[in-house]
C-alpha cells in the first residue's frame, strides 16, 4: 500500500510545489541571520547585546502573533493568510537590508516575524488539503521541505554574508517575491467556508494543566536551543561563511533527528520518557560547551551534538502538545508556541549579556539550567502528562509536530 503512495509524492498539483518552495525559503529564514551577526555588529557598530535582539524582536512578535493567527485564518481563509504573511516578510526583509542601523533591524525584525507567524501556521494545511496522494505523501513532501530550508539557510546566509551582512536579506526579497507570485497565481482559494474560532481561544487553553506543563517546559528548554543557535556564532570567531558551514551541519542534524530519530525513538519508549532522556543529555551538551567554549573546533561539534538533541526535542515536545487535549490542533499549537517563543526571545540579548559580565563560558551553562528546568517541569508534571503517553499520533499530527516544532 505504501508503495503507490511514496510514488505519487512528487507528482503533486502546482498549488502545491508553490507552498513547498515557500516553505523552504521561511525555514531558511531560522538560520538565514546567524552567519552575519558579527558583520552587523561590526559594520553598524552595535553591541552583541544590540545585534541579540534581531532575534528577539523576531521571535517575540511571532509567539504573539500566534495567539490571533487561527481567528485570523479562520476568517479571510488560507491563501489571504499565506500571502499577507508572504507579503509582510517580502516588506520587512527588504527594509531590512536597507537599513543603517541596528535599532532599524530590529524594529523590522518585529514586522517579519508577524508574517512569518501568519504564513507557518497556514502553510502545513494548504499542502495537506491540496495535495495528491493522501496525507501521506504531503507529510513527506513537507518535510522534506522543512529540511532542505534549515540545512540551507545558514550556508545561503553565510556566502551571501561574506559579500555584505545586506546579503541575506536582499536573497530573502528575492526568493520569498517569487514564492509570493507563485502562490497568488496558483494556490486556488477553499471550496469551504472556514470554520471560525474564538478570539480567546488560544489563551482559555493554557488552563488545561497539561499543556501548561508542557509550555513552561518548552519556555526554558527553548532559553538553550536560542543561547546555541543565537550566541554560539559570536565565540565561534569565524567569518560568515565559517559560520555558515557550521549551522548547516547543525541544521542537516536537527532535521534528520526530527524526521526520522523522534519516530524511532518514540516506537520504544513514551513521548516523557523520551524527553526526560534527552534533555539532560542536552543539558550536559551545554556544559561541555561552555568548558571548551575557547576551542572552535570543540565547540563545532558541540553545536552539531546540540542539533541531533534539539531535532528529537522539537518533534516530541511538539507531539506531546498535539495529545495533550482535545482541542483544535490549531488552538493547541498557537497557545503552546506563545509561551515557548518567549523564551527563545529573552535568551539571545541574556546571553551576550551574560558574556560581557562574566565571560563566553557561563551562557552556555545558564543554558544548560534552563534545559534542567525544563526536564524538572516535564518530571514533576508527569502525572498530567498521562494522557501524552497513552494516545498515539496519527501521520496529521507527527507532521504538525514537526512544523510547530522547527518553526522557530
């Protein structure tokens, strides 16, 4: 039965290949700045504190934004959606590039993050709902563009960089102005009316003790996925295409733990079981790096390591998420991603701050704690988390898993 189905997976409508390559290019977007901080903070000269915040001000709009992001596309249906998010990340990247100054960015920063927050968290859906061969072959063409975005995006933004820290952004407009023509001309508007959800919706959620405990632990495990991703280029001290190379090999290794380790990993323990083992793992990993934050190479494999844990994390937190009630997955998802966006905006800014005060060693190590955190909330919250463990995803909701789980 698998077989035709695997067959038909790239045989697919052009509405659909028109959301997978603007898929590709919003993964992209996770890694597509981090080869080039240094450069902007050299160029502008901005503190790393400052140049932290192109982070910040991105993931903090977009955890907000997923609170209204379900009542908005519930109202003005999927394409409007897509392309006001296509729209806004086209505007804002474009003013990006053109900006003189650090405080510039980051403002613009904001105005990406809320078209990114509208176009993930309606893309997944278009491709499901449109796609030949079942639910099935979308979940794999999905993927398979999630990956080949967050392998990419660093190694594009590190040769880009390496020309001028203006680069990306100009190669974001680029691609994301013909994704947004592609889906303007080829993605067909819904047969039905959407369905309409409350406003509150998201919010009246987080009551439910077990997602609850699933989001504060994704708060603080999410402090440690940003100090790795969003500081380690700065004690690197490698130029952009150095840091390019080195979170594409982060990026190729998140991607392949969360496509194909988590499901593994997931057919011979619980989705808490699994946590609680990798996160300590995560932990230590941390550690290690801020020990032997003064050797690059050390710190490279660190990085990579760092990206295999955070691939499982992402898939099975987010999974656990998807079981966790018996709300709309939407719903679920926008209150969830809302908390933990949080902490993947604080801890930028918290790292290079920590650095200036007290050395490269003990951001890493202020990471390592959250993640311990994280692991205590998911311990002492286990008995809510029962109902994670005794209901098992279907395709729908490991693929929501991913998306929810890598867009950050």
């Amino acid at each position: 039965m698998s077989a035709p189905a695997a067959a038909s997976v790239w045989r697919q409508p052009a509405q659909v290949w028109a959301v997978a390559f603007a898929c590709v290019v919003a993964f992209m977007g996770i890694g597509l700045v981090d080869p080039i901080l240094p450069a902007i903070a050299e160029s502008l000269e901005a503190s790393p504190v400052q140049t932290e915040l192109l982070f910040t001000s991105y993931l903090l709009v977009t955890g907000l934004a997923m609170l209204v992001t379900s009542w908005i596309s519930s109202r003005i249906g999927a394409k409007a959606t897509l392309l006001i998010g296509l729209g806004l990340i086209v505007v804002f990247a474009l003013l990006c590039a053109m900006s003189g100054s650090v405080d510039a960015i980051i403002g613009f920063r904001a105005g990406w993050g809320l078209g990114n927050a509208l176009f993930i968290s309606t893309a997944l859906a278009t491709i499901v709902g449109a796609a030949s061969g079942g639910t099935g072959a979308a979940i794999v063409l999905y993927e398979a563009a999630l990956g080949l975005g967050i392998a990419v995006g660093p190694l594009l933004g590190g040769f880009l960089g390496e020309i001028s820290w203006r680069g990306p952004f100009f190669g974001v407009v680029a691609l994301m102005a013909i994704a947004f023509i592609a889906v303007l001309v080829l993605v067909r508007g819904p047969s039905e009316k959407p369905v309409r959800l409350a406003l509150s919706a998201p919010l009246k959620a987080l009551r439910v003790p077990s997602l609850a405990v699933l989001a504060i632990a994704a708060l603080f495990y999410n402090i440690g996925f940003f100090v790795l991703l969003a500081f380690s280029p700065f004690p690197l001290g490698f130029g952009a295409i150095g840091i390019g190379l080195t979170f594409f090999g982060w990026g190729v290794a998140l991607a392949v733990t969360s496509v194909w380790v988590a499901p593994l990993m997931l057919r011979r323990m619980t989705r808490t079981s699994a946590m609680l083992v990798t996160l300590p793992v995560l932990a230590a990993d941390l550690v290690v790096a801020g020990i032997l934050v003064d050797d690059a190479a050390a710190l490279v494999v660190c990085i990579i390591v760092g990206g295999l844990l955070l691939g499982v994390m992402n898939t099975v937190l987010t999974e656990s998420v998807m079981e966790a009630t018996d709300l709309p997955r939407s719903v679920a998802s926008s209150a969830y991603s809302a908390v933990r966006f949080l902490g993947g905006a604080a801890a930028p800014p918290l790292a290079a701050l920590l650095w200036h005060l007290y050395g490269p060693t003990v951001p890493y190590l202020f990471a390592a704690a959250s993640v311990v955190i994280a692991a205590a909330t998911i311990a002492f919250g286990r008995r809510s988390l029962a109902r994670v463990d005794t209901r098992e995803a279907d395709a729908a909701e490991e693929a929501v898993a991913v998306l929810v789980g890598d867009a950050a």
